[in-house]
C-alpha cells in the first residue's frame, strides 16, 4: 500500500460523525439564502423542484434524484424557484478525523446521481425519524444512516478518492512517511527520538502532533501494528509463534505477554480460534 493510502486508512478508523438536524422540507423561503458560510456540513437530497447552489463562486442546477453535499466553511448561495422550489430531505452534520475536517471548505459541491431513489428516501425517512431519540441505538442508526448517504455520495458522484486532497498536505504527508516507516521497520526496535526525527520535531512536540492525527501516541500506535501483523501471521501462516515474535521485533516471553495483554488470549489460543 502507499503512503497515502496508509495514512487514509488509518485517518478513517478515527472518524467522528455527528448529525445536529435532519428533516424533510419543501418551504419556499428556507432555502433561499445568500454568501452564507456555515460552520457545519449539509447533505441533501433532492426530490422534486428546481433551483441552483453556488459554492465559492461556482454555480450549480441540482436535480431531482440527486445527492449532494456542501461543505462547512465554503460560502454558499441557495436559490430556489417559487413554482416550483425544492422538496428536500436533508440534514446538518458534523465530520471530523481527528481534528481535521472530513470535508473542507476549498473543496466544491460534490453531487451525485442515485442509483436507487427509494432506497435514499428510505434511509432519510428513518434518519428523521431517529433524530430527535437521543437513545444509544437510535444514534448508532443515526450515524450509521448519515455515513451510508455520504458514501453513496461519493461513490456515485466518482468522488472516491477526495480523501487524497487531504493526504497530500504538509502535516500530512509527513505522518504518511513515518507511517510507511514503521510499517517497514516493524521488526526491529524502534523508540520515539527515531521517528521524531523524520519530521525535525523533539520528542516531547512530536508525541502530542502525532496523538493528535492518527489517535494514539507513536510507539502505541507500532505496538498496534505489530500486534496486527502478529494475528495476520498467526491466522493465516504456519510460522512458529517464536518466528512470528521475531517478526514483531520481539522477544519470544515478552511478545506473548504484551499479546495477551492486548488480545485477552494468548498467542496459540488466538490461532487455534481463527484456524
């Protein structure tokens, strides 16, 4: 895998989603508005009607049967006509990973063509439904409905690959390479003044900058990892449990104690439960 697809899959196991409004709406005088810039995201669906969304300064006819999405931060201006204005699901959300914004503000109006119609009505239909539960499960179907939307989004609109916009930035890339160097250096030691290194940062600065990003600080994040290829190896390999401790970098009594630690079970239990 590349730099920048490790980095995007690590980023997306810290996603953080929330909706803070949904409904279904075909007012008029809601949706006309004027250089708005707001600080949360709106996903929409459009059900019937006519207008145009400009984002920064670029213009845009939504369709019914279209999805779409517009960023937090971009300024906005929304028009619809008054014969025939927009009947709209939508909902307000926020999306984070780690502290960087899932979409960003630079960034266009991303519109798709759904494949299926009803079943976007009917994932909308119940997201309203749920919203105003503030339930344990009525927000875990809330979220879950919000991100099958957005990735419906995407994928239809061939948006697949926003994320790259943002990997390829500073901060970025240079998380990108000490995590490829990790990846690449599991089995032997490694100690945060190394991997602080790489990007010029002391020790005590870089703990906090990597924490920050990716979730974790830095040698938690390579125990992670070499306890992940452990039960890959363990799984799906023949090697003894010493070679596959060895592969981790460590020494055979304390990788069996740091992988119970981390599993509940230890190193031959986990592989004959997977075998």
């Amino acid at each position: 895998m590349n730099a920048s697809g490790n980095l995007t899959g690590r980023l997306l196991q810290n996603l953080t989603v929330t909706v803070t409004h949904a409904q279904l709406t075909s007012r008029y005088p809601g949706w006309n508005r004027t250089n708005e810039t707001p600080s949360f995201n709106r996903l929409y669906y459009i059900d019937s009607g006519e207008g145009k969304v400009i984002i920064n300064g670029v213009a845009y006819y939504p369709k019914p049967g279209q999805l779409m999405i517009m960023p937090a931060g971009s300024t906005q201006t929304t028009d619809t006509s008054p014969n025939d204005s927009y009947t709209r699901y939508y909902c307000h959300f926020d999306a984070q990973i780690g502290e960087w914004p899932l979409f960003h503000s630079a960034n266009k109006l991303y519109i798709s063509d759904v494949p299926d119609p009803d079943a976007v009505r009917a994932i909308f239909t119940e997201m309203i439904d749920l919203f105003q539960d503030t339930g344990f499960l009525a927000t875990l179907r809330t979220q879950a409905s919000l991100l099958t939307l957005l990735a419906l989004c995407l994928e239809s609109g061939g948006y697949s690959n926003f994320l790259d916009d943002l990997t390829h930035t500073s901060d970025q890339g240079k998380l990108a390479n000490v995590l490829t160097y990790i990846d690449q250096r599991l089995m032997r030691p490694l100690d945060v003044e190394e991997l602080a290194e790489l990007v010029h940062l002391h020790p005590n600065y870089f703990i906090p900058y990597f924490k920050k990003f990716i979730g974790v600080p830095p040698m938690q994040y390579v125990q992670l990892k070499r306890m992940e290829l452990a039960k890959r190896q363990l799984s799906y390999t023949d090697f003894s449990i010493s070679n596959i401790a060895e592969q981790v970098g460590m020494e055979l009594a304390h990788f069996s104690k740091v992988f119970k630690k981390t599993t509940g079970v230890s190193p031959s239990a986990y592989r004959s439960s997977t075998k």
